[in-house]
C-alpha cells in the first residue's frame, strides 16, 4: 500500500478480529504472519517493568487523534491514518492454526481472523475496545516503510498481554501453522497452507515516556524467499502502540525508525494526561 497525506475518515468501532495486535501490513507482504516486540533495558528477568504511572483509557476518538501526523515528524515523513483492517487486502482473513498450541497467541496478535471491516457493538473481553492503524513513509528510505497499530485496552489487559507474548520466546523459536487458502484461490486449490516460522528477540531499548517494551523478529521461510517482519512493541498505560517493517532475505527487515517510536509514544502518554 503506497501511504498517502491525508487522513481517512475516522472509524467509530474498530474492525472486527479477535486479535490483541493487529498493525496494518502492504499487500505486497500479507504472507508474512509475524509481529515485533521489543525488550527495553527495563526488563528483569523476562518481566517488563513499569517505568511511568498508568495513563487513563482514551476513547476512540481520543486514540486516533493521538495518532502521528506528518507536523509530528517533521519534513520527510508522510503519516497515513487508517481505518481498522484497511491494509488486509487480497488474501482472505482465513486464522492460521500453530502447531504448538502456545504459539497461537503469537500468530492471533499479528493476523487478521474474520471479515476485515465489520465492527462488533461490543468488543470481547480481552480485546482492543479501541484501534487506529498508522503507516509511516520517509521519503529518505522509501522501501522503509513503517506500518503501526494502536490499541486500546481495558482492566490492565494491555500489560497482561505483553507479559504472554514475553513468554513465547522459548517454545516458539521455530514452529509452523496451517491457515485455508485464501478465498480467491479455492476453486482452484484446497489444499491447506504450510508455514514455518522463527522468532527471535531483538534487544530494544524502551522509548521515554513509555512503561515498558518489547521487540521480535518473525520469519516465514516456507517460500522460495525468506519473508521477514521486525517490529517495537511499546506500552503506553492501557495503550498498545506496535510499529513494524519488513523485508526478505537479501533485504532483511530492519528496526522501525526510533523517531517514529519516540514520537508516538509522547503523543500518546500527553493524550492520556489531559483530563
């Protein structure tokens, strides 16, 4: 997805998906299942540490607003704001399936499962009850694209969920999972697909202002290619703020711009300051 300048009009409900983290992904790379997280200086022990007081829940309007905007980052950079699921275009929204049951939560974090679009009345517990999608292009770097997620979460979820992606370094550094073909293969191939995945953690130092971070790269290496995603997992009190990129195996993914990261993590704990 090439970005753009202006802003789409805002979503009232985020998109339908039973997915803790979902950034927006060009299509050029929707094989890729993967997502990032950052471990900051910060951590003890596998266990992030808060480093601010826990900032207020923002409501919908209130999250995207917190959104980066071109003025944000200055001359070069170019912020498109989309609407939840915006980037889930041309494979389906088929839920891949982990072969060892703890990594699903990995893969339920970073792929879209259901019709991208469709916004429930009431999010289930546990899930974002808020969402803005944000991708990032610099015009220094442009194949560097930034693709991000905000997420907003209620009852402490937003750290209960990091902890559980913490602890998925262990039994998921190699695994693959099954997802259906996409819909517009089916006639034509029924056949489940294969993928196998690598994750690695990848030391991040956590951004000011926010309470904790985490970082990860994911690989999908059943292509001819190896696929690659990269990306900064950043808590901000109940916010979620994932920031990813990606790349192949001459090109690997590369840390999403600290600016970017740094930016949007004080736009997000100055919202959730304002009373």
């Amino acid at each position: 997805m090439a970005p753009r300048s202006r802003t789409e009009p805002a979503a009232d409900t985020p998109a339908e998906a039973p997915v803790p983290l979902r950034p927006a992904r060009p299509s050029a790379v929707l094989p890729v299942c993967a997502l990032l997280l950052a471990v900051g200086c910060t951590t003890v022990d596998g266990a992030s540490v808060d480093r601010a007081a826990p900032g207020r829940e923002l409501s919908a309007a209130e999250l995207r607003a917190a959104a980066l905007t071109d003025a944000d980052l200055g001359a070069g950079y170019t912020v498109t704001v989309m609407t939840p699921g915006h980037g889930d275009t041309g494979t389906g929204a088929g839920r891949e399936v982990a072969d060892v049951p703890a990594c699903q939560p990995l893969l339920d974090a970073v792929t879209p499962a259901g019709s991208a679009g469709a916004a429930p009345a009431s999010p289930a517990p546990g899930y974002p009850y808020a969402e803005t999608d944000l991708s990032v292009a610099r015009a220094a770097d442009p194949r560097g694209g930034v693709y991000g997620g905000l997420l907003g979460y209620r009852s402490g979820r937003a750290a209960g969920l990091q902890g559980e992606l913490e602890r998925l370094f262990g039994p998921c550094a190699s695994f693959t999972s099954t997802a259906s073909a996409p819909p517009a293969e089916k006639q034509g191939r029924r056949e489940p697909i294969r993928t196998r995945h690598r994750l690695r953690r990848e030391d991040t130092p956590t951004p000011g202002g926010a309470d904790a971070a985490t970082g990860f790269t994911l690989t999908n290496e059943s292509g001819t290619a190896v696929l690659s995603q990269r990306a900064v997992l950043a808590r901000v009190g109940p916010v979620l703020a994932v920031f990813t990129t990606f790349g192949v195996a001459t090109e690997p993914a590369t840390a999403p711009d600290e600016r970017i990261v740094r930016q949007q993590v004080a736009k997000l704990r100055a919202a959730q300051a304002r009373r």
